[in-house]
C-alpha cells in the first residue's frame, strides 16, 4: 500500500493495514481510506472488515452437505474436534434423536457431520440407499444427539457457514424445534447463545 495523507491517525492507518491483511485476496484500496473520514468510522470498518475476513478464511465447503450415491461419501465430513473417542462415536455408537428433545437448551461442545446410509424412499425398506449427511451433537453433559434431518443439515450448514464452531472451551446453546411447512413438518434448532 502507498502513501497517503489521509487525515488518518498512525492507529487508525494500523488498524486497516491488519483489516487488510486479514482478508484473504481482498485489499484494501486507497479510495477506501480516503473515503473514510473520521476515526469512528475507521474503527467501525475496521470491525467489518475483520468480521468479513474471519468469514471468508472459515467459508465452509457446502460439498460436505450433499447426498451422494451410495458408498460415495466420506465417513467423516465435517468436525470440529480431532478427539478420537469423539469421532469413533460420531461413526460407530448409538445416539439419541433430537426429536427426543424438543424446546430445551442444549450445551453442544462439538459437531460432527458423517454419513449415513439411508433408504432413498423413507417409506420402502428395499428401496435404494443414499449416502446422506448426518449431524451429531456432542453436548456439555454427555449427551450425544444425531439427525438426518434436511432441516437439521441445513441449519448446521447455517451454523458453520456464519463460523458459529462450538468447542468445550466456547459451548453453543441451541434448541431443537418441529415447524410446520407446506409439505408437513420439519425439524430445525435456533442459536440461543454463543
């Protein structure tokens, strides 16, 4: 970046030369720190543009939603821990649905996303398999919860997307809901806290 008066203070010019060098591919041009006029302002872009950058270093691969064929799809698609006993679970253990626990906040440390295999009609036990995404819940009492929900795989693929990642040190509070839709009903979760 050149130099250019701006009428910017020395921390102000730092804070977006960081902003700038936080995205990845994006730069910072001179016409914005020309059009930016008061400190205020700086430091109100400055956050944007760190919130921005942080979205876009953590831009989740959608791919990992997808049904695939059968035998197609990874076993583990998406975690947000590299526990083994977690990511044994997260394939091999039982769990318990999330319709089991309906409008209570739930402390989820960690997400998984596998694979499952699915019949392609719901309704035809011999109907052809499907490789779909699942999505397991490991929450703060060990309670592990999974769904094959396409309401629930499209609110995780929110989650992720908004870079909202739960850990043991910085638990999510979610609350699992059934909505009605044209079709019938689905199953979805709202944030109730980070």
């Amino acid at each position: 970046m050149s130099t250019v008066s701006t009428g910017f203070d020395q921390e102000a010019m730092e804070g977006l030369a960081a902003a700038q060098n936080e995205q990845t591919g994006a730069e910072v041009s001179e016409e914005m720190l020309i059009e930016a006029e008061a400190p205020a302002v700086v430091s109100a872009d400055h956050r944007q543009l760190k919130q921005l950058a942080k979205l876009q270093q953590n831009a989740v691969d959608h791919s990992i939603f997808e049904t695939k064929k059968f035998n197609e799809g990874e076993k583990i698609r998406f975690t947000t821990t590299f526990d083994e006993v977690t990511l044994f679970n997260s394939i091999n253990s039982s769990s318990e649905s999330v319709a089991d626990h309906f409008n209570e906040d739930i402390t989820v440390e960690n997400i998984v996303i596998t694979t499952a295999q699915v019949n392609m009609d719901i309704n035809d036990d011999f109907s052809e398999k499907e490789d779909k995404p699942c999505v397991h819940f490991f929450c703060k009492d060990g309670l592990h919860l999974a769904s094959v929900s396409n309401g629930i795989i499209r609110s995780a693929e929110n989650l992720i997307t908004c870079s909202i990642i739960p850990s043991p040190e910085a638990p999510i509070v979610i609350k699992f809901k059934e909505i009605t839709t044209k079709k019938g009903k689905a199953h979805s979760f709202d944030l109730v806290s980070r």
